[in-house]
C-alpha cells in the first residue's frame, strides 16, 4: 500500500493513525478522504446551483467568442466536460453547433 507524501513538507515517511495521515518530520496531520473532497472545484451556475462533470447545459445569455465572429445565441445546449478552478473559464463544455469550448459558469444554467 502506497500512501501519498506530506503536503506541508513533501516528506516520503508518512505512517497512517486509523483514518489520519501523519508525517514524523513536521507532524502535519490531515484526513485523505476531506483532502480529495476539498480538490474538487465548487462551481456554480447562474442560478447558484452547483455544477458537476457530465450535466447538461443551457447558455443564459448571448456570448461573443474571442477571436471569432461567431454568436452563441441565449438557449445553446450543451454538456460539462471538464471543471477546473480558473479565474476566467470555469468550464470546458462542448456546445451544440460551436464544438468544445471554454465557459464562464455564470453565463450558463443547469438543464
């Protein structure tokens, strides 16, 4: 059984207490399962509902694309590929009629 280094000092000795994770050379404690939980992005739509890998989704405004004279148009559908934690796009989505592209979460609703 492998278990992952140190977060606080990248130490290789960590040692597992029952469902903690402990390191001996900065005695950093921390629970795997709360770690990958917290990893994952929270992002919200238009609504302020939470979004998730795999939904489907409407746009809820008109949008320019950058560098293109292309117009999603308020109503677009189209399904989350992928969340990350970026500042400007949120969500990598493939659209209907425009391919994949990068979404602002607070442009778009939940369907």
């Amino acid at each position: 059984m492998s278990l992952p280094s140190c977060p606080s000092c990248q130490s290789e000795y960590v040692y597992q207490d029952q469902n903690q994770l402990i390191c001996p050379e900065c005695a950093y404690e921390w629970d795997p399962v709360e770690t990958a939980e917290a990893a994952t992005p929270k992002v919200k739509d238009a609504n302020g509902t939470l979004l998730a890998e795999g939904d489907k989704i409407t746009l809820a405004k008109d949008l320019k694309v950058k560098g293109s004279s292309l117009v999603l148009k308020i109503g677009t559908k189209g399904v989350i590929r992928y969340i990350n934690d970026g500042k400007d796009h949120q969500l990598d989505c493939k659209l209907d009629g425009a391919g994949e592209m990068m979404v602002t979460a607070k442009f778009v609703k939940r369907a």
